[in-house]
C-alpha cells in the first residue's frame, strides 16, 4: 500500500456546473423591469440555457484552451503566395458560434432585443472574453450600414443571422457574416481625423480603392469591415469586404498579429491596404459621423464586458470565501472579508444595473431615450471600464496565493480588466465626449438630469450629491482639466438614482453611504460596519439550483 505523505482538505470545489444567469439577482431582477412583459419568460428560458452553458465545466475548459492557444498567422502557403490567414483553436470557434447562436449579434429587429442581448453578453462574457470582440463589432455595424440602405439590406440579414460560419468567401454564399472595424492608425491613434489612407475613385459609383494602413484591426478574419480613409472629399466611411464578389481575395495584409496584456484569444491585427477595393457608406467627408453609431454600440459592450468580467471575479471570490476556512471559522462569516466582499458586490451590481438600463434605451427608440444614451454610454464607458481592474485585482487577493496561479483564472480576468477602458476610446477620450455632448446638446444632459431626478428624494446622501453635480455642471471654468472628475461624478450619482430606484435597501445604503456620502476609504472593505453587510454578500452569493 502507498503511503499518504498528507490528506487534501479546506480545498474549494470548482465554481461549475450553475447557471450563471439565474444565479445572478442583480442581472434577472435588470432583465425582468426592462422586458416587455408577455415576452419575458422566453427571454429567461433562453437566458437560463445559455446561463446552464457558460456554467458548465465543458464551456468553461473552451474558454481556457482558446486563451492557452491563441491565434496564430500565416502570411504565406507553402508556395509562397500571400493568403493573409489567421488560424484559431476549435475552442475558439465553438464560443463564437454558441454566441452567434445565442443571437448575441442580433439585437435591432426586435422588441427587447437589445436587453436579452445586453443580459446574454453578459452571461456569455464570463466563459471568455477575446470572442466576444467580432461578435460585438458585427451587431455594432448595423446602424452604420443603414447610412446606405442597398448595403443594409444586402448585409445586415447575414450580420442578424444567428449561424456562424467561418472561413474566406464570398458573403452572399454565406449564411451567417461577422464585421470588424478598423479606424485606428499609428501616427494617430484615437485622432482618427489625423488618418492617413487614402480612398480614390472608380468608374463605378461608389466604389473606391484604398491605400494604407491600420494600427489596430481586430478579428481580421471577419468577412467585411468598416474603415476610415479620406476621400478627396474628406474622411469618410467604407465596406471593405475581405473576399470580393468574384471570389477573388480583396488585397488585405496582414503585418503581424499584436502580443497583447490580455484578451490573448482574440486577433489584433496590423493591416496594409494596397489598392484594396471598398465602397462607401453614407457621404464624403462624413465619415466619423456615419460610423459613431457603431462606436456608441461597441462602446456599451464595453460596458457590458467590465460588468461581465466584475461579476465573475465577485462570484469566483463569494463562492471561495464560502468554502475556505481560516482562524476558526469561514471566511465568509469573517468581519473584515464580508466588508470587503460587500463592496465588491456593490461595484459589481451598480455596473450591471447601469448597463441594462443602457440597453433598454436603445430598445425604448425615443427622442429622450436617445438623447440620454448619447450622454450615459460614455459616462458609463469612462467609469465603470476603469472600475474593473482594481476590482479584479482586489478580488484575486480574497484567493490568496490560490488566485495569483493561472489555474484559478483569475489572472485571465485581471490581465483582462483593463482592455475595455482603452478600447473604443480611453479614458480621456471619453471624457472630452462627455464634455463635447453637454456643449452641443442640452436634450442630452436634460435626458440625463430627468433621469436622474427620478429618485430625489429617497435618500438624502443622492439628494445632496445631485445639488453638489449641478453646482459642477455650472461652473465651467477649467472644464477640460477638471473633465475626470465630473464624469466620475456623473457616473455615480446615475448609479445611486439606479440602486436606489430598484435595488434592495442593503445596496442601496451601502452605495449611497460609501460612493456618494464618502463614508469609505480608498481602497475596497472600507464601507460603514453599521450596514447590513451580509446581506449584500449574500445577494451575489453564485447559489447552485
């Protein structure tokens, strides 16, 4: 008989085998107040299987493997000739077609279509992230293609299709499409007014031919993309499909592949354009317009990816403070771990409300409506992207030594966190949007304020932070330096009039008494010790059904 040199225990089970949309309240309770009511027990039977999915241990081993193996490039076959390929783990396409399948690129044709989407990506978010980006740039683009109604009606049924079918052909041979954009140039970076590729004219109507290149272009195996090259009437928007119509390969080459922090399945590419053939979509020299509504949209996912990524990393951290024992007892039921654990949630639940609350707007497709995403998306964009990495870090530590190992995936999440703060515009971009939006706008910071207004009265510390926002919004000297802060501001009273409108009085308090009455410190498990800190604990315990 072997000896046994030690027993294994006080080991936490795996977080496997739930459903990771019911097993979120914060996420139902979101989905229930914004869905039409006679379609919202589908949506939660569709929700919950994808919920049942992304909680398996199967799905879960798809996401590692495709972030072990990432992408990997081939410029040239065996005989030299330039195919320009990117070959993916099966991992890989396995999460991209459950996720088209799931109708998460399919969101504007429908009632609720953009808040069962929004809770989906979500849900689906937390396998793994990196797939994620084709699918939310192919649902981005349909707006922008609607500049052109022949393209629209050409494209969108194969972006909208809810098959996946990967590999280079022509389009309209195929069932089922994804998009990417690509804006972005090296000697400009988010000053896309400073690009340099140039679109020249054919016989054709509409159709040009491009030179250039682009710093950043994700998931360039995609089979069509939206781009930005000045036209000789200025910057404007183009298709540019990746097989032409023929069959014949469109001239997109792929330089190298960037080595990223995070986000390691996904391709980011570098791309040359040598007489590549486009067309284009709205005017000349109104490109930025015509493509910002496929920024707004892929700007919201980004606030849908951190609230994904934050969920996660509050689950992984509640589920292993259950189970593990230390200094006599759970640490669940420790003082100091429960403050910390608590404000985690509250971070993770604020984000999660405020993003639904994005994607019913779009759903709701009124003037106010409108006008209010046009100032919340990148209030939202701003906050809570940046929010996501200290919390991932914070909640790696509740692991130990256990989270700082690969094997726990809570590197994966920390080395994720901040990807979507700099995607789609960072930090200060978003800001000055902000900025750019209360200047030329009033409907919208009207839309924002009534909004927000909805819950004056309710709580005092909501009460005086509103007073003390408009107090900032009156004064406009050294706006732009002082840009960062007002946001933040914004971004929290927005949140507070949320929670305190619809979330339980636990996390209410809590938020309202640390994010907006400045009882807290500055680091998380600094909240008041007088809240009722164990029920908000509890409120994003992953409960197993």
């Amino acid at each position: 008989m072997a000896a046994s040199t030690h027993t294994v225990t006080n080991q936490v089970p795996p977080l496997v085998g739930y459903d990771v949309f019911r097993a979120d309240r914060a996420l139902g309770e979101a989905v229930e107040r914004h869905s039409t009511p006679a379609l919202l027990d589908t949506a939660r039977t569709e929700l919950s299987a994808l919920g049942r999915a992304a909680g398996s241990a199967e799905v879960q081993e798809w996401g590692v493997r495709a972030n072990e193996h990432p992408p990997a490039l081939r410029t040239h076959d065996r005989y030299g000739n330039r195919i320009d390929e990117v070959g993916f783990h099966p991992d890989w396409h396995r999460l991209l077609d459950r996720a088209v399948a799931a109708g998460l690129t399919d969101a504007w044709g429908g009632p609720d279509g953009h808040v069962r989407r929004a809770a989906g990506f979500l849900v689906w978010s937390q396998v793994e992230a990196g797939h994620l980006c084709p699918v939310s740039m192919t649902h981005a683009a349909v707006p922008a293609l609607r500049a052109d109604p022949a393209q629209a009606a050409e494209w969108e049924p194969r972006l909208t299709s809810r098959t996946y079918e990967p590999g280079l052909r022509p389009a309209a041979g195929k069932a089922g499409a994804l998009f990417g954009m690509g804006m972005t140039e090296k000697q400009g970076g988010s000053d896309v007014r400073t690009n340099t590729t140039a679109a020249e004219r054919l016989a054709a109507a509409g159709e040009y031919v491009l030179t250039g290149h682009k710093w950043f272009c994700s998931a360039p195996m995609s089979d069509g993309f939206l781009v930005l090259a000045q036209a000789p009437g200025g910057l404007s928007c183009f298709l540019l499909p990746r097989v032409l119509p023929d069959g014949e390969r469109n001239v997109f080459r792929i330089q190298r592949l960037k080595d990223k922090l995070g986000n390691r399945s996904n391709a980011s590419a570098e791309v040359e354009f040598d007489g590549t053939w486009a067309r284009l979509i709205g005017e000349e020299g109104r490109g930025v317009r015509t493509i910002i509504d496929m920024v707004a949209a892929t700007r919201l996912d980004c606030v849908l990816g951190s609230a994904a990524l934050m969920r996660q990393a509050v689950a992984q951290a509640v589920h292993h403070a259950t189970y593990r024992t230390a200094f006599g007892g759970e640490l669940i039921d420790k003082p100091l771990m429960r403050n910390v654990l608590a404000d985690l949630a509250l971070e993770s639940e604020a984000a999660t409300t405020l993003a639904v609350r994005l994607a019913a707007a779009y759903d709701a497709e009124t003037e106010e409506e409108r006008a209010f995403a046009r100032l919340a998306v990148p209030v939202a964009k701003y906050w809570v992207t940046k929010r996501a990495a200290p919390l991932a870090a914070e909640a790696l530590e509740c692991l130990g030594g256990n989270g700082y190992v690969e094997e726990s995936g809570m590197p994966r999440l920390l080395r994720e966190a901040p990807l979507n703060s700099i995607w789609e515009g960072s930090g200060n971009v978003q800001a000055l949007d902000v900025l750019r939006a209360l200047q030329r706008e009033p409907a919208a910071l009207n839309a924002f304020l009534q909004e927000v207004g909805r819950a004056r009265g309710a709580d005092h510390r909501l009460d005086g932070a509103i007073k003390d926002l408009l107090t900032e919004l009156a004064d406009l000297a050294g706006i732009e330096a002082r840009a960062r802060r007002l946001v933040e501001r914004m971004a929290l009273v927005l949140q507070g009039s949320l929670l305190v409108r619809w979330a339980p009085p636990e996390v209410a308090d809590a938020f309202c008494a640390s994010r907006l009455g400045r009882e807290w410190g500055t680091a998380f498990g600094t909240l008041p010790h007088t809240l009722d800190l164990a029920a908000v604990v509890e409120r994003a315990r992953p409960v197993h059904e």
